[in-house]
C-alpha cells in the first residue's frame, strides 16, 4: 500500500497548452482521462444538450475507425472506456491493464481530434439520447435536481438541462457539431491524467507523440455569472406514489474560502452516511421519508445547495417543515466541540475511502489541474478540515441558510 505521505504527482505542459498530471502506482490496472473544460453551461439556449451528445458521438467514428473499431479498441484488450457531461465539464475515461498506455493515448487522441460525426450514426444516436432524456420522467428523483437547477439559474448556462430536449437533439447536425467544438474547445482547457505503473518521461513521450501535434487554439473561457437571484416556488402535479421535494439556493464556488466549510457543513447536515442530521431526524425519528439527503455543488463563479427528499404526500408539509427547521438550527446555534470533532473524523475517514477509487482519483486529478492548475493532497485536505471553528461553521451557515432565500420545487 503506498502511503499518503509517498504520493507524488508529477505535471507537465505541452508546448500547445495541453496540460498533463501523472502518479506512478505499482499496480497492473492502469486508469486515464482526458478532462475538458466544456459542459452544458458553455451552450447557448438554441444549443442545449450539444456538449453531451457530442460526448456521445466522439465515439461514433473517425477518419480511420468506425464505430465498432473504437469501442474494441478497449474493450478488445479487457479494458473499459466511458465518458460524461457535466455543467462545466466533459470527461473521456479508461480502465485498462499497464501495457496498454500507448494504445489508450492513441485512441483518445483519435476520437477527440479526427471524429467526424457520420449523419447515420447520429441519427441512431439521436433516437439512444432521447430516450434517455424520456427516461427520466420515470425517475422523478433525477428530474426533479435538473428541474431546480433551472428553477435557481433560469436562463442561464447553469440552468441549461444537459441532456437537452428532444427537440434540440432531433436538429443536431454533423455542421452543428463541429461549430459547437470550434468554438469551445481548445488546447489549453484539455487536461490528460493518468494513474499507473509507468515512468513520467515514458508516459510524457507517449503524450507528446499523440497530443503534441495539435495545433494551438488557445481561447479564453467567457462564462456568464448567475445575476439577480430571486427565490422562487413551484409546484408540479405528477401521477406517482410519492412526493418529492427540493429546497435550496445559490452557495459558494470552487474559489470560495468557505467552500470547505460548506463541505464539512454539508455532511453533517444530509451526506451520505446513515447519522446525517436530515436521517436521524425525518427518517429514523419520525419515518417520514425513505430517501432525504443534500448536496452541495461548487461551480467556477457560483454553487447550489440544496436538500433533496422523497416521501408520502401526506407528509410532504411536515417533511419540509423539519428540513427547515434543521437549517435553521445550525443558524442559530454554534456545535459543541466534542459534535465537531465527531463530524471532522468523519469526513476525513470518508475522503480516504473514496482515494482509494483510482479511477475516481483520476477523474479528480484532471479537474483539480483544470481549476487550479494543483492537487491538493489528501494530507493538505485533512489539515484544512482540522482548522474549521464551530464560529465559522455558524457565520456559513447563516449566509447560505437564510429562510427568505430558499427556492423550493416540489412534486405531488
């Protein structure tokens, strides 16, 4: 096992701004992404769901490949390979077995740089993307998040649905495409990471060999910020057992100095653990609900925090009652120091579960170069944890939990 203390990664930039981060493990699984500072966000309104159904076309055809050649590419050889879209990002990913860095480099290479969108492999792709999109009216769990991010953000960027409408996706074209990625893309927003036992100098010549000879379109990013944010209620009628509800408002970005207080405040409140406020007081205590968590997300000039819950209709009032309650109890009341203790343990115990993820450390690895062109260690991460007061989780709390400035979105 290597320790925390032994982790190094090293970074390199290429002369076209492609940025490059590496750690040397001693394992026969390899893992590598490409990070690319493009999600839904980055779209007009006539363009929403393009940067994810781009994601989903990279690997539909080349100059040299079809689409069946790409996908056995890695699969062929045991491995995996898959992608995402997020407000900010897109993300092309592999698992693969160590020998196979050249080959995985190549392909990415390939798929990122010389796609060509064939017309009959988007039709077919459009028909997979809308039903995905049609998917989620059954799942009023993910909808309803998707939903609230417009509700929050209206019409802008961040209040974009990523996967888009079918409309929008039925008008994609080929042209549409490759307008989109020109505009967007550019050799100093893309960040390749790799974990795996393979020397840095190694993995940079390969890197080189591959990515160095993309031209340089270095572009700046011009992202609209968030304006005038006015809280706001709705409620949707839908035909289903329970009811569903989200409550939440703006919050601090990546760039924050509160943001890892936040963080901290957020498991305590509904992480992911079975103890979180939320849990033991509307599930455990009372049974009102089966599901009931928060989440905070942190974007590059804003963020959102919100409390999510599923419950009976019945008690959809109660449970909404007792969510606020719980904010407002962390408003007006500094922890103890024996409850802060307690709750800095525990996110630190669940921070070092989650770098035990490879795959997931590689995806972080990207984005952390991306925003802030670092990485911060496991061990830099604790010991800002360690620093939090009860005095600056109360003074958090009370910017972000402010009863006026809830927007709420419910389902019934």
């Amino acid at each position: 096992m290597v320790l925390e203390s032994e982790l190094t990664y090293s970074q390199h930039k290429l002369s076209n701004g492609i940025r490059l981060v590496h750690r040397l493990t001693y394992s026969q699984v390899a893992h590598c992404a490409v990070t690319i500072n493009v999600g839904s966000r980055d779209e007009e309104k006539d363009e929403e769901g393009i940067a994810h159904f781009i994601e989903h076309c990279l690997f539909k055809g080349t100059n040299k490949r079809k689409s069946f050649q790409i996908l056995n590419r890695i699969d062929g050889v045991g491995g995996e390979l898959n992608a995402f879209t997020t407000k900010e990002e897109t993300c092309i990913y592999a698992t693969f077995l160590n020998n196979y860095h050249d080959r995985v480099l190549e392909l990415f290479s390939d798929i990122l740089f010389s796609s060509t969108f064939p017309k009959k492999e988007l039709e077919k792709e459009k028909i997979a993307v809308i039903d995905e999109i049609n998917s989620y009216e059954d799942n009023p769990s993910e909808l309803i998040l998707d939903e609230f991010d417009n509700l929050v953000f209206g019409k802008n960027g961040l209040g974009h649905y990523t996967l888009g409408t079918p409309k929008q996706v039925k008008g994609f074209t080929t042209e549409k495409l490759n307008q989109f990625i020109e505009k967007t893309y550019s050799t100093d927003s893309i960040v390749i990471s790799t974990i795996g036992d393979i020397d840095f100098d190694k993995w940079v010549k390969l890197c080189e060999k591959y990515f160095g000879g993309i031209k340089t379109n270095a572009k700046p990013i011009h992202r609209n910020s968030p304006k005038n944010y006015k809280p706001k209620e709705k409620v949707k009628k839908r035909n289903t057992y329970q009811s569903h509800v989200v409550i939440g408002n703006p919050a601090f970005s990546y760039k924050n100095k509160n943001k890892i207080t936040l963080s901290l405040l957020n498991n305590i409140i509904g992480g992911p653990a079975m103890n979180s406020r939320l849990n033991m007081k509307i599930r455990e205590k009372y049974g009102f609900t089966y599901s009931i968590e928060s989440n905070y997300t942190a974007f590059s000039d804003t963020g959102l925090f919100v409390v999510y819950a599923a419950t009976d209709s019945k008690y959809i009032d109660k449970t909404i009652g007792l969510i606020k309650n719980e904010l407002d109890f962390f408003s007006n009341k500094e922890m103890t120091p024996s409850s802060l203790k307690i709750a800095k343990q525990q996110l630190i115990g669940q921070l070092a579960i989650q770098y035990e993820s490879n795959q997931n450390e590689v995806i972080s690895m990207g984005k952390s170069i991306l925003n802030f062109d670092r990485i911060d260690s496991l061990k830099t991460t604790n010991q800002e944890i360690e620093k939090i007061t009860s005095k600056q989780i109360l003074e958090v709390a009370q910017l972000i939990f402010q009863k006026d400035n809830y927007s709420q979105l419910k389902y019934i």
